[in-house]
C-alpha cells in the first residue's frame, strides 16, 4: 500500500483474533438453537477476505463446548485451510469450556496430556504468548502450578515489537456480575510477572462482547464470540445469549502502537460505500491530487 495514503504505514504484524467458537461434536447446535458450526464455517468465508494479509490467526478459547475431541476435529478442518490459504500459523489458546487433553490430541499439541498448553510463537519481530488461564474442574481462571514462572520465562528478552499475550479469561472488571464469580482470580500475581515486561497487548474472550480495558498498564482486547452474544442490554442480573452480533477482530501492531478493529463475522446485508472502481481511481492518484479529490470539502 502506498504509505502516502496517510500517515500511518501498513503495520508491522497483523493478527487475526477469534473467540469462543463453542464447538459440539458432529455440528449439534448449542443450547438446541445457536449452529455454531454452521458460523464458524461463514466466519472463515470472511476471515479470507478480511485477514488476506494476517501474519497468525489466534483463538483464544472456548473452541468447544464439551470439550469433545470431535468439536477439536471441526475447528481444524474449518480454520486450517483458511489459515493455510493466508499462509499464517494457528495459536490454539484454552478456555474453561475445553479440556486440555482432548484438546491436546485432537489438535496435535504438544507436552503431557493434562499440563497447562502454554505456547511461543515469534512471527515478524513479535512474540506470541498464548497462556493457558484455564483450571482443571473450574469455569474461573487461574495460574496452575508452575505457570507464572513459565510466563515470566516467556516474557524475556522480547524482539523488537515485544509480546501479545493470548489468554481466555481477561483481566478486567467483568460488566456482568454473575462472569465476575468466574474471572481470573491471579491478577496480582500476573501483574507482578508482566511489570517489566514489554507486553504491547492482551488478547481475551470468555466474556462473548466486544470490549477492551487496561490491566497494568497494558492494553486488554476481548474478540466478540464466533458462536453467540452476550446481549448486556437485558435485564440483570440474568445473562441474555443471542445469536446475533457474532464478531472477529484485527490486531494491527506497529513499531508503537496497537490498533484493533471489530470484524462483523456473518454474512449481512450491505452495499457499497465506496465503490471498487472509485477506490481504485483514488488509490492510483498522486498524493497532492488524492488530497484535493478526496479529503478536501467543497466550498
């Protein structure tokens, strides 16, 4: 792209960001009435197109519903070719509905079947630290023995773009008061080990909206669900799932910044704003004449 187009160059890495995908075994809809397969699947369609330049797709959790090793099987045979066709790596980070060892062997991870599956991936000057906030018997989120040292590990000597950390519990105040029995209940501890460390961004879901915060400094993204919303504009405090508003986003990391985008993940009605060939008489004219055609006002 030519970077007069604006001040910003293209970014140095792009991430694709999905969530709570809530996979079942054999495409059985969730709750009876949410085809999550069935979404994952229009989801890839416009994963293609929106993340043709994405550097690593992360999923950061809740891949399945059961944790049934058949709904692993689904998520790879779905995002895999996407995944290959972009020419970008999988990080598969666990939420407190998988079950590590099924998750494990379905999607060929490595390490024992039940430790944590805590990964690093440098891609393009970036570390990629997917964190395993998940607790053996628990929907709440935690450090398992050993974790934190393991981060902290991971966190040292960063490339020159530093780490995004992937974990599925984000470590934020959860709007909804009934998710708050069910956070991350080692924030201090985790703001210890990232202190000195140059985490440029936190990747989360668990919650099923689009959302972001600040934790320690650092900013938290949360990827809307793949498979439902949660709808906040019911009345609490009971919690209102639709099927409705499903969403992906794009991570844009700069040498300093970070920029995200919320990505709607099925297909819609739409027209064009501006249209295909306009873009492309703008994008072909030099800078001077691109200003004066496009961002300067009529008299």
């Amino acid at each position: 792209m030519d970077v007069s187009l604006g001040i910003h160059p293209d970014p140095s890495v792009v991430i694709a960001h999905l969530s709570d995908t809530h996979l079942l075994a054999g495409g059985a809809h969730l709750a009876g009435f949410v085809d999550t397969e069935q979404h994952l699947r229009d989801t890839a369609v416009r994963l293609a197109v929106a993340a043709a330049d994405a550097d690593v797709v992360v999923v950061s959790g809740d891949i399945a519903d059961l944790g049934e090793p058949g709904a692993y099987a689904l998520a790879r045979e779905i995002l895999e070719p996407v995944a290959a066709a972009i020419g970008a790596p999988i990080v598969w980070t666990v939420g407190n509905h998988d079950e590590r060892a099924a998750m494990r062997a379905a999607l060929a991870l490595p390490g024992a079947p039940l430790d944590p599956i805590d990964s690093v991936l440098e891609v393009a000057g970036l570390r990629v630290v997917a964190l395993d906030s998940s607790l053996p018997g628990w929907h709440h989120g935690g450090f398992d023995e050993g974790q934190a040292a393991w981060l902290a590990d991971a966190l040292t000597d960063p490339p020159p773009l530093g780490v995004v950390l992937v974990m599925h519990h984000p470590p934020l105040p959860y709007r909804g008061r009934l998710m708050r029995l069910l956070e991350f209940r080692d924030e201090a501890q985790l703001a210890d080990v990232i202190a000195a460390a140059d985490v440029r961004a936190i990747l989360s879901g668990h919650l099923h909206i689009n959302g972001s915060g600040s934790f320690a400094e650092v900013p938290v993204v949360l990827a809307g669900a793949t498979s439902y919303a949660d709808d906040l504009g019911g009345p609490p405090p009971a919690m209102h799932g639709i099927d409705a508003t499903q969403s992906f986003n794009l991570i844009e990391v700069y040498a300093d910044s970070v920029a995200h985008s919320v990505v709607p993940a099925l297909p819609h009605p739409a027209r064009e704003t501006i249209p295909l060939a306009l873009a492309e008489q703008v994008i072909a004219l030099d800078p001077e004449t691109r200003a004066e055609r496009f961002s300067r006002k009529p008299d």
